[in-house]
C-alpha cells in the first residue's frame, strides 16, 4: 500500500497591490497560474503567440520546454549547484503557457500551486487530467503521481476525489482502484479498502503488487484465511527483490500465533 511522509504545502505573500508601470511582475508565489499566465509578460505573451499554431507544434514545444526542465533538475542533482542549474517556477510555467492541455505540465503546476498554498488550484488542475481522453499519452500514470502527490502531502481527502473522478473516467485503469483503496484504507473504511484492492486484482490478477495490497488489506480487515491465500499468491509471483508481500506473510503468521496464544 502506498505510505508516504507528509510535507505540508508552503504558503507565501507578496504586496503585489501597487502594480504601477515599474513594479515587479507578480511570481506564481503570488498568484495563481491561470492569473500569472495573463500579468507576467513573457508567460502572457507565450501563450498568445503558441495559441496561433497548430496542436502538434504546441505540444512539441511544450515537450522540448518541459525536457529542458527535466535537464536542469538531472544537473542540479549531478552538480550540487542548485543556486546556478535547478530550474525556477518560471521554467515549470512554460511548458503549461505553451500547452494549456499539456499533461505533464499540469502536474508539475498543479503541484506547485499545492506548495504555494493553493491546494483548490492545484485540484482544479488534477482534476483536468480525469477529462482528457484515455489514450492520451502517459495520462494514467501522470494522474497517479499527482495523486501519489497528494498521499504524500496526507491530503487523502483530495486523493480520493481525485482518484474516484479518474476511476469513474477509466474504471480499466488498477491504479486508479489501488489509490483508492489506499485514501479509503487511511481513513478506516478496511471494508471499502478491501473491495477498491480487489477490482484492481481483477483488472490484472497477475500483478504481486496488487496482490500485496489486497491482502495486506484483507489482513487489516481481519479476513486472515482471505489475506493468507492473496498473500501467498503474491510471493509465488513477486521477484526475490519484493520482499513486502513475504513480510506480510510473516506477520499474518505471528499475528495467527499471537491469537491461538491467547
């Protein structure tokens, strides 16, 4: 199941209300995306100018401005050099003010605005991601790691919403069932948990990830005999680097003698 350690969303403010012909230009720690994209003039200006070309000439140049973001942050991690490569809000903007449909743009916007203190911005956002068409590319897994982003933050409550409207979008997608399972899980809802883990089974019985969460929720739920058969099928086909689904296991068996102690 998904565990995460929580980093709480940093709020900022700036006095951005003199706005004479000299001031600074507001920062996306100032205002939200959908205003900065009209008041900052290169953003504004971007969009207007990428607005008149073609889909495909957009998404290529969001594309190329999202890997020259992905570059700074490979070299700033290589380097230590954080204060002269990693890439500043500005550079995340721009993929999203070329492509406003971009999907990799959108988590990496929405999850600024979560960072800012916007956390309804930052769903506004994710929530696009559920109404665009299935086959777009990598749209499954960019709407999980947003809400991988969310479970991170503890906000299992926009987690949920999230992962229910992209289930409801693509009942197909497991994922989508495993985020739930977990939102519902952390909530105490074990029943729930064990229902949203097992459609994601269905979906692909053979996966040991899904398996584990299926029967370390069943475990949870104390339906031992349910969580041993799950678990045990998981280790048959986890590879001997996945140690979660045998450390289940192993606890099931201590908890089963803990009980016949009693």
């Amino acid at each position: 199941m998904k565990r995460r350690t929580k980093r709480k969303p940093r709020k900022r403010s700036a006095d951005i209300s003199s706005e004479g012909p000299d001031a600074e230009p507001p920062t996306l720690a100032d205002v939200p995306f959908r205003e900065l994209v009209q008041k900052d003039p290169e953003l504004k200006e971007i969009r207007q100018r990428y607005r008149r070309k073609s889909a495909e000439l957009r998404r290529e140049a969001a594309e190329d401005a999202m890997f020259s973001v992905q570059a700074k942050v490979m070299l700033a991690r290589l380097t230590g050099r954080r204060d002269l490569v990693h890439p500043t809000w500005h550079d995340a903007a721009v993929p999203l003010a070329i492509d406003p449909d971009y999907a990799p743009a959108i988590l990496t916007v929405g999850s600024l605005e979560y960072r800012y203190g916007r956390p309804d911005e930052a769903m506004a956002l994710f929530l696009r991601l559920t109404t665009f068409p299935p086959e777009t590319e990598g749209l499954a897994e960019i709407i999980d790691q947003a809400g991988d982003f969310l479970i991170a933050e503890d906000d299992y409550d926009n987690a949920e919403i999230l992962y229910s409207a992209a289930a409801a979008a693509q009942p197909e997608v497991a994922v989508f069932r495993v985020g739930w399972g977990c939102c519902a899980s952390q909530r105490g809802r074990k029943e729930e948990a064990v229902e949203h883990f097992r459609r994601a089974v269905e979906l692909e019985p053979d996966n040991y990830v899904h398996l584990n969460d299926l029967g370390y929720a069943l475990l949870e739920a104390g339906q031992y005999d349910g969580a041993e058969e799950v678990l045990r099928r998981a280790v048959e086909l986890a590879p001997d680097d996945y140690d979660l689904a045998k450390g289940n296991l192993d606890h099931l068996t201590e908890l089963r003698a803990e009980l016949d102690e009693e």
